[in-house]
C-alpha cells in the first residue's frame, strides 16, 4: 500500500521521536496512519524487517549480504520446511572449532534478513546456524535440486553487482566456509645452521567449477594473485598477495 522505503523511513523517523507532521511532510504517509504506526511502533518494526528484499524492494546491507553469499556458497544449503507449503530453511554448516565464525554467520543473517529467529543446530562437529523464511530462494536464486558442484552456479546480475562492490566480504565468506590459512614451516639446515621459515598461505577447496570461478575472478578483481593447486584446490601464496588477503579475512576465528 506504501512505498516500503517510505515505509521504513517513517517508521524510523517516528521511533527518533520525530513529530507526526514532520514525518508525513518528508513521507506522504497520511497522518491517520502515522498516528496508528506510532501506537504499536515496535511490532511496525518487525512486519516492515521481516519482509523480503527482493520481494519488497527493502534495501539489504550489501556487505553482510556479500558475506553471507559466501558462506551459503561454500557450506550452505536451503530445504522445504518439512509440513509448511512455501516455507524454506537456508541452513549453513559452521566448523564448532571456530566459534567466532558461528557468531558471525548469526550476525550476517540477523543483517539481512532481521526480525527471524536463527537457531543453531547441532551435528557432529559442527553448528548448522540457521533460519525459516519463504524468501530464501529470492535471496539465493543458486537454490536447487541436487548438490551444488551437479549444476550450474551463476549469480544473478543483481549479485553480480553487489559482490563487484563487495568482493572483499564475498571471498572472505567463501574462506570463512570452504578454505583456511595455513602457516607450512619449512627448516633448511645449511652451513650456518639451521634456518626456519614460515610461508602462511590461504587454500580454497571446492568441488564446483563455477564456485571455484567466482572465487577467483573476486581475487583477479582484487588484484591478488592465485594459482590452482589440484583439481579442486585454490592456493595463494605470494606474499603479497597473502598479506592483502590478511587485510580482510585473516586466520579463523
Ligand atoms: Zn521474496
């Protein structure tokens, strides 16, 4: 009935304490309306968050989003809801010994997706953070029959344009999901001694090649340089180029 974005912003003007008249000169909602919104502004709140982006045209944080599809991408999936019609859970399978991770992957979805509630569920090893919503095949058009390495795996010219702008926060979810920095110690025993060195490295595994492609066209964006090092494997190495990887994704956590 009213422009969503409208919508939120009245809302939002309205909790600041704005008065009824100011909102509805810079809303257009009609001051009937506003009056009953102020009312019960909280569960306001929670019907506009609860919406789909995509759906609804609400404006989504791009940077958890990005995150988010990375993660999704590596170790999520999404499922019928088993007795509810039209009603998906999108499910991501975090590691239990990166317990900063699980909370991040509940931060992210909080972003994107606010006012669900996100449950954790336990399997062996790991916490299958987690949320029921009918919009997730909106959110994740990847959605389908079959595991993902099986089928075609191509972003949808509006993720597209958010993981152009976001690359980093998309490749630090794919690592965040899929990959891991190691630190290979090597000791070379020379004339002088025994000498030690340490090359921290980034890998990337994934069995699917469109994954692996979105993961490496995100670094070629970045200018951080990777090589393939088998047939399902991503390695960079160069120092430089670990060291820009550093800068935004970092050791797990
Ligand atoms: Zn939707």
């Amino acid at each position: 009935m009213y422009d969503p974005r409208m919508r939120q912003k009245a809302l939002e003007l309205l909790n600041e304490g704005r008065p009824v008249a100011e909102v509805n000169r810079r809303t257009g909602i009609p001051t009937t309306t506003l009056y009953n919104w102020r009312k019960n502004l909280s569960a306001q709140f929670e019907r506009v968050l609860a919406t789909c982006p995509r759906c609804h045209d609400r404006p989504v944080d791009e940077a958890a989003y990005s995150y988010l599809l990375g993660l999704y991408l590596g170790d999520g999936h999404i499922a019928h809801a088993p007795g509810h019609k039209g009603v998906f859970r999108l499910e991501i399978a975090c590691g239990d010994v990166w317990p900063g991770l699980i909370d991040a992957c509940a931060d992210a979805l909080a972003v994107v997706m606010p006012g669900l509630k996100i449950g954790r569920r336990a399997s062996p090893g790991c916490t299958n953070v987690g949320a029921y919503s009918k919009h997730w095949p909106c959110l994740f058009p990847q959605h389908g029959p079959g595991m993902k390495h099986t089928r075609k795996i191509e972003l949808v010219p509006w993720q597209r344009a958010i993981v152009d702008r976001r690359g980093r926060e998309f490749i630090r979810g794919l690592i965040h999901s899929d990959g891991c920095r190691t630190t290979n110690r090597v000791r070379r025993t020379s004339n002088s001694g025994d000498r030690r060195h340490e090359y921290p490295r980034y890998f990337f595994t994934n069995a699917s090649d469109d994954i692996r492609k979105l993961y490496t066209d995100s670094l070629d964006a970045l200018g951080i340089a990777w090589r393939q090092n088998s047939a399902r494997n991503i390695s960079v190495a160069r120092a430089e180029a670990v060291a820009l990887l550093d800068g935004f994704v970092g050791p797990k956590y």
